[in-house]
C-alpha cells in the first residue's frame, strides 16, 4: 500500500523547483483560468517562510503594494504553478521572517551575488568629471 502512495505522490511532484529559502525575492507566475482562456500572472516578493515537505510543501511570499502588505501561500507542487523564478538572493539569519509585516517604507535584505561584497565603494557618477575640473579658488574679500 505504501508503494502505491510513494508511486502516486512522486507522479504529483514538481521537477523543476530551484532552491530557495526565507529571504529571497522569488517571482511566481500562476496559471489563471478565465472562461475559455488561460493567462499567466506574475506574484512577486519576499519569502517569508517554507515549511512542510513532499506534496504538502508550501511557501509564503510577501510583497507591498499600493502601501498594502499582501501575503499569499503557495504549495511548491501545485499544477497550477507555471513556473518560480529567484530574481535575488537573501542573506537572512531566520527561517520565519514575520517581522517584516511590521516594518515601514522599504525593507532591504542583504543580497548574496558574487562579486557585489568584495569590490571598494566606488564614487558616485559625476565625481570623474569634478576631478579633471581645476579646483576654484576660495573668494576674498
């Protein structure tokens, strides 16, 4: 009986789910049925938590918009699922990040993209330009 299960819920599952995890910004697109249509609809944002395993695995995405918090929980296996893509990279030190259901304004999330950490500030544009200008002299009067 339990061959049986294993067979069906291996059938069920998504092969192609990247890896991702509380932190990362995630774009899901949703297939929306409309009478005799099927459109794609984007749903992008932060993850705030995964949880469960096998078919029962879900996720939660958090994203702002028109200054209102909109939170949606997605099953990672669900057929109507087209496709998950990470847009960016979390560094977070949580697995659930509900605080950011608190926070005001932008909240930023350290990134983890090779090459953005180890390279010097640089100055901002236009600074080049000031540089190969002669500097003024101070006015006395």
């Amino acid at each position: 009986m339990s061959d049986l299960i294993d067979a069906l819920t291996q059938s069920q599952r998504k092969a192609n789910v990247p890896e991702f995890g509380p932190g990362d910004q995630v774009r899901v697109w949703c297939r929306i049925i409309e009478q005799d249509r099927v459109r794609l609809s984007p749903f992008e944002g932060i993850v705030v938590r995964r949880r469960g395993t096998g078919l029962s695995e879900t996720f939660t995405v958090r994203r702002v918009t028109y200054g209102e918090g909109v939170e949606r929980v997605f099953p990672v296996h669900a057929p109507v699922l087209e496709r998950i893509d990470v847009v960016r990279r979390g560094k977070v030190r949580r697995a659930r990040l509900y605080y950011l259901r608190r926070k005001v304004g932008k909240t930023r999330i350290a990134s983890i993209e090779p090459g953005r950490g180890d390279q010097p500030a640089s100055q901002p544009e236009g600074r080049e330009a000031d540089e190969s200008r002669p500097a003024e002299e101070p006015q006395t009067a």
